[in-house]
C-alpha cells in the first residue's frame, strides 16, 4: 500500500491505494528509441537523399530515427563526425556496385568507369557523403576508402600492368571529373556519353608511355618498387 496525495481547491485529500494501481513503466512511459550505430549511416544516407545534401541537419536524422537530438550527439560529434560515418557506408556501396564481369583487360576497366559513373548519379548524395567526407589517413574509418582504391588498382593493373598506380590514379581523377560535369552544367548529355572511348585511350596511352612513375603518395602505393 501506498498514500497519494491530491488537492481540491484548499483542502488535500488522502488515499490508500494498492501497488497494482501504480501505473507501470511499459505501460505509460515509452522506451527512447535506441540508436543502432551501425545502421545510423545508413539512416543519415537516407534522409541527405531525401532532403539533398545541402539540406539535410542532424534534427532531420534524428526525427528520421526517431530519437532526440541530444540523443543523437552521444553518438556523434558533430556534422563532419557523421558524414564521416556516411562517406564509410557510401564507400562500401560503391565498392560493391563496382563489379566488372568482362574478361578482358580494357572491358573490365570500361565496364567498371560506367558501374562508378551510374552508382555516382543513382546515389547523388551518397556519392556526396564520400566526397566531402575527410578521413584522416591513419584513421581506421580510412580504411574504406582504402578498400575502394585497392579493387580499381587491381582492376586497372591487369590493362596498364607496368603502371598500375599512375593509370589508376588518372582513371579516378577523370571519372570523379566526369561525374562533375554530368552533375552540373554539363548535365544535359548522358552521363557516360564519351565515356568508353576516353577510357580506353586512357588504357591505350599509359600502355604505350609506360612505365611511368607513380603520382600516388607512397603510403597509398601499390605498384611493386
């Protein structure tokens, strides 16, 4: 037994009430969303591609996970903490979509342009988390990235074997440049328009220049010495 207290008007009132009248937690006071930080990436990456990536704040994602802000801030630092978490997710979906199939050399490399230049304008912002995300290179979150650079490397070697690192770093560079274009001005032709030929040519122009050194820093190299 327990004594509640009440009040009318001036007077207070008293009751013994049995504990089987107690409202319990379960059934008056709801549980706080729990945060799974392994899908919160993910759960950001949805709400940037809802909102555009310059439209999206760290109220959005927590309304989209349905917890507090406050909540969310002991998961994350900040803005920049969370989109480094979101470049993480991207990498790893980019890394999947990059599966070339063909069996020779320079096909596979083309097919693989056209996989990263598609995953790029299917998933805008996703592409945006990973690109404006900023790991530093010792950090195990750089690990992703890594994951990423080591799979096009290999992928590139097979078509430029003698200058793996300098073939596959012009590769990068012109198809995050052509994602530009075709994501800005430039939009208004297809987004691979152009984009076997200027591959191969790539392919074709380290192969007949090769080998040429590595513009890669030397703690990213792959090419043996």
């Amino acid at each position: 037994m327990c004594t509640v207290f009440t009040y009318s008007h001036s007077v207070r009132c008293t009751r013994s009430i049995g504990f089987d009248e107690l409202p319990t937690v379960s059934q008056n006071v709801p549980y706080p969303a729990r945060i799974d930080r392994k899908k919160l990436a993910e759960q950001a990456l949805e709400v940037a591609e809802a909102k555009g990536w310059d439209s999206w704040s760290l109220r959005d994602v927590a309304a989209h996970v349905g917890v507090t802000v406050n909540a969310l801030y002991r998961h994350v630092d900040d803005r920049a903490h969370l989109v480094l978490a979101m470049g993480v997710a991207a990498a790893g979906e980019l890394r999947s979509a990059l599966e070339p199939i063909a069996s020779e050399p320079d096909d596979a490399v083309v097919e693989m342009s056209r996989q990263f230049v598609d995953f790029a304008m299917r998933r805008p912002h996703a592409y945006a988390a990973l690109t404006h995300a900023k790991p530093d290179p010792g950090a195990p979150e750089m690990a992703a990235w890594t994951a990423v650079w080591v799979d096009v490397h290999a992928c590139v070697r097979r078509a430029v074997p003698e200058s793996g690192d300098a073939a596959a770093f012009a590769l990068w560079a012109f198809l995050h440049g052509r994602v530009g274009l075709a994501q800005s001005a430039a939009r208004l032709a297809e987004a691979t328009a152009g984009l076997d030929d200027a591959v191969r040519c790539l392919l074709e122009g380290f192969r007949a220049r090769s080998p040429v050194p590595s513009p890669v820093p030397p703690h990213a190299r792959l090419d043996p010495d």
